[in-house]
C-alpha cells in the first residue's frame, strides 16, 4: 500500500520586497507546492473615500494611491473623466503625458530589477553558480556595484517628472483636455539631455551595447549570437543574468496562467478621439493573448469576483461599474483569506504586466523566448529589459514632436451632471483601469483594477486561483528554511501592494496581523 503524503504548510510572512505588505501561504507534498494562497493583509479604501467627491477629485486623490506609479494612475484618473465627458486632449497633452508615464515606467523597471528582484540571487542557495561572486559583487543591496548605479541614475530620470509636472511622485497636472504645464524650450533641452544620459546608462551598464545593435535580435538564437559576439555583452548586467538565470533553471520557474491582458499604454497624439475606449489606439496596444491568438480588448469583460476576499455585497462577478466595495472581515470565516478582489477577464485568470504588454504587441524576440521557455520568472525579466529598450526611442520621438508653439490644453465644454467612464492604461507592472460613475455631479461610484490585483488575486467563484497562486504551483522547494523560490516567483511579477491595499481601521489591524 502507497504511504500516504503529507502535506506541509509554509507560510512566508510578511514577503518583502513586493512594495507593502503580502503573504503567501504554500500547500507542499514532497516539497512541490500544490496549492497556494496569496493574501493581501489590508484594505486599500480608495473607492469608499472618493464616493460624493467632485469628480475631479481623483485627480488628486487617486496618485496618492502609490507612491511608485502615481502617475499611471493619475492618466488612468484623467482618461476614465475624458471618457466621460467625451473630450480629447490637445496632441501636446498626449506627449507630455506619454514621456512622463514612460519615465515612470522605465525608472520603475531598473529600480525593480536592482532593488526588489536581483537581490534574491545573493541567497547562499545559489553559491555553487559559477556566476554567483559576480552576481553578488553587482546585486548586493546597498553596497553592489550595479545596485549603486541604478539608484543614482533613478533620482536622475525622475527629474524628467518634475520639470512637466512640477513635483513625483503624487503628481495631479494632468486634466480633462489636456496638462496644467507649459514648457519652455529649457525644458525640452533639459529633458533631452537626462534622456540622453539614462540612455548611455542603459547600453553600457545593461546592454553592453547600443539600443540598435540590441534591438536587432529577434529570437533566442540571435540572443545567443549576441552574447557570443562580445565580451562587452557577456559582461553587461544582462549578458549575466542570462547566464547566470539559465544556469540556475530561472526559465523553468514560476509558469503562471499563459494567458495574457494589456490594457494599451501610450496613446497616440494624432488620434483626437483617444478618449472614446472603442477607437483610442496606443503605441502598446491593448489585447487578449490566449493560445497563440491575440483578441481586441473589451473592457465590458471585466469583472471582479469577491468570494475569497474580505468583501460583501454580490455573489458572482461584477463590472466595475456596477462594483461593490464594502470591506466586511471576519476572522473565523476560512473561505475568504485576502483584501485583495479577483478580477477576471472574460471569466480567465490572465498575467499582466511588461511580458503582457511585449506578447500583446507581438514582439518577435519575446514572443520566440515564449515558444522556447513557455512563461515564468526568466521571461519577465528579459520582457521588462526589452521594453526598456524599444521606451527610450519612443521618448525621443515624443520629445521631439513636442510644438511649442501649439496649445497644451482645451477647457471641455460641458461637465455632464451623470455620466460614467473608464480609463485605461498600464503602469509599470501591469494593466490599471479607472471606473467612474457620476449622479447629480458628484461621483456615485469608483472603481479602480490594479495590475497587482490582477495578478495576486485570490481564488474566485469558480475556484480558479489568481496569476500568482498558479505560478507557485508545481514549485519545488529544497529548503524549507529557506524558500527564495517562492520569493523570486512572486517578485518576477513585481507585486506592488501598496496598490492593491494600504488603508484600513485601526480597530482591525490586530486582527488581522494574527493570520487567518
């Protein structure tokens, strides 16, 4: 007669390096997870604090949300109340606001992969890699040559933000019709040379190369050629984090859902009906990806579940707008185990996040790394270094298009007293949607989707469990004492719970901080 397994729980409390607090909770027999639970520990309480505001209030309110993406959420603010007004911003606008949301961006994605994620293979379990010593001479937090240089060149880019928007983060200067800056050509030549400085960084630090020379690979053989091809990229920060992350099997780790969402970042400036969600077109399209196809993106096949979440109100999903947030925890009740909803699109779990936007976009080097490796922790990576790379032309290009001599704002002209919109576009880590509903000119409802949502989520009505929890599925762990795989799956997503959650009643933190 077969032994019988045991299961073994593990829970890694708190999980660090995910920007707020998260726990994971993992189910293992013989050391493989097979069955994972991550749980938002608090209650973020936006949407409560916004019901009966102006509905230009979130343009203040809603930056505050994070202080890592504020600025994606203030376009997603500004893009749900053009929607709603039906009123575009001037193509000057649409510029100011994509180089700002991509420096943001691309800021974000060096300081995720140095500070947040890079860290993790400084752990003694990857000693025995023949890269190891280099690996800890560049990413040892605080004192690692590379960890040092991201830091300074991070302040650096972000003074970008604020000559246009006067302060980063919690920026609020952009508005219905356009942006409350008008630059001067100081400005434009001040910000061209931070570019131009963040760009050299980029191809020597990371690339070990010019973003042409990288830009021409366009499947893993070419990738392998290109390390080939030099010592210069061998040695970059990415020539070895692909050596070092094929060594140590980072390509066989964290598989995820398969299944893909953007939301589209990066509107076009010459499209003057941007703010119409059915012909608002972006430089990084929105889309579906599921099994080798890619689907037009409908945002009325959003819907948030809440049967394993703190939440009462509805069974079943729900649209965002006719969402429900009413926070309801109870300690003894064991279905329900995260703050954090469940957002489904078209009733599938889905992965957002750079990987998304580059398989969406049908990039050709991500989209052969796809077919070679399939999704996990090692793709993510090189997807964020890829969009990084194809960004900073873009920025160029934007700054460049910038007319001085033409307007950067046009006052709309009616505020509807009811209305109701969305707002679309993708932060850093993923895909983030606004949802406003307005009665009598104040805001009836508001619902916003983070891509951390999307992708921590919960298990849902139909017992589907979120990005993340499928990710840790099948994880082998070989140290119980020391479970960084778990910690490099998650952070390959760069969950950002500050997000998804940060706000809750002082009577309940207690409580909560016992577990469930």
């Amino acid at each position: 007669m077969a032994n019988e397994l045991t299961t073994v729980k593990l829970n890694v409390s708190p999980l660090n390096r995910v920007e707020g607090d998260l726990e994971i909770k993992a189910h293992l027999e013989q050391n493989k997870v097979v069955q994972a639970e991550a749980m938002a520990t608090m209650f973020r309480g936006i949407e409560v604090i916004l019901r009966g505001k102006s509905p230009l209030d979130p343009l203040v309110i809603t930056p505050r949300i994070c202080g890592i993406c504020g600025q994606a959420h203030l376009r997603a603010a500004v893009n749900a109340l053009e929607n709603a007004y039906r009123v575009a911003p001037t193509p000057n606008a649409t510029l100011i606001r994509n180089i700002c949301q991509a420096t943001e961006n691309v800021q974000s994605h060096a300081t995720w992969f140095y500070a947040l994620f890079a860290v993790d293979f400084v752990n003694e379990k990857y000693a025995k890699s023949p890269f190891y010593e280099e690996v800890k001479k560049r990413f040892a937090p605080f004192t690692g040559t590379s960890y040092t240089q991201a830091v300074k060149i991070r302040k650096r880019l972000l003074n970008v933000n604020a000559i246009f928007s006067g302060q980063w983060p919690h920026s609020s200067y952009m508005v219905p019709g356009g942006v409350t800056c008008s630059p001067y050509l100081t400005d434009i030549t001040k910000t061209f040379a931070i570019l131009k400085e963040f760009q050299q960084y980029v191809e020597t630090v990371i690339l070990g190369c010019s973003l042409e020379r990288w830009l021409k690979i366009r499947g893993k053989h070419e990738l392998e050629l290109w390390l080939k091809e030099s010592e210069a990229h061998r040695n970059s920060d990415l020539g070895l984090f692909i050596q070092f992350g094929l060594d140590v099997g980072l390509d066989r780790l964290g598989v995820g859902p398969g299944k893909f969402l953007s939301s589209g970042v990066y509107e076009d400036f010459d499209n003057p009906r941007n703010y119409n969600v059915e012909e608002r077109s972006c430089w990084l399209p929105a889309g579906y990806y599921d099994g080798g196809k890619t689907h037009a993106f409908d945002h009325l096949k959003v819907e948030e579940f809440i049967a394993h979440s703190f939440y009462k109100g509805y069974e079943g999903g729900r649209h965002p707008w006719e969402g429900v947030t009413d926070p309801n925890y109870t300690e003894n009740d064991k279905e329900k185990y995260s703050f954090a909803k469940s957002p489904r699109y078209d009733g599938q779990v889905v992965e957002v996040g750079p990987l998304a936007r580059m398989v969406v976009d049908h990039d050709p080097l991500i989209l052969d790394l796809l077919e070679t490796f399939g999704p996990g922790v090692f793709i993510r990576a090189i997807a964020r270094f890829q969009e990084t790379a194809r960004t900073i032309p873009k920025m160029f290009e934007w700054l460049q298009t910038v007319d001085l001599k033409q307007p950067f704002y046009s006052k709309p002209q009616a505020e509807p007293e009811q209305a109701r919109g969305v707002g679309l576009t993708e932060a850093a880590r993923g895909s983030l949607m606004h949802w406003n509903v307005l009665e009598t000119g104040k805001i009836a409802n508001y619902q916003v989707i983070t891509p951390t949502a999307w992708n921590v989520s919960p298990r849902d009505s139909m017992n589907q469990p979120g990005a993340i929890e499928q990710a840790l599925l099948g994880t082998e762990v070989a140290n119980m004492e020391n479970p960084t795989e778990l910690g490099s799956i998650v952070r390959s997503f760069d969950a950002c719970l500050v997000c998804t959650v940060h706000s809750i009643h002082q009577s309940h933190v207690h409580k909560i901080r016992l577990g469930i």
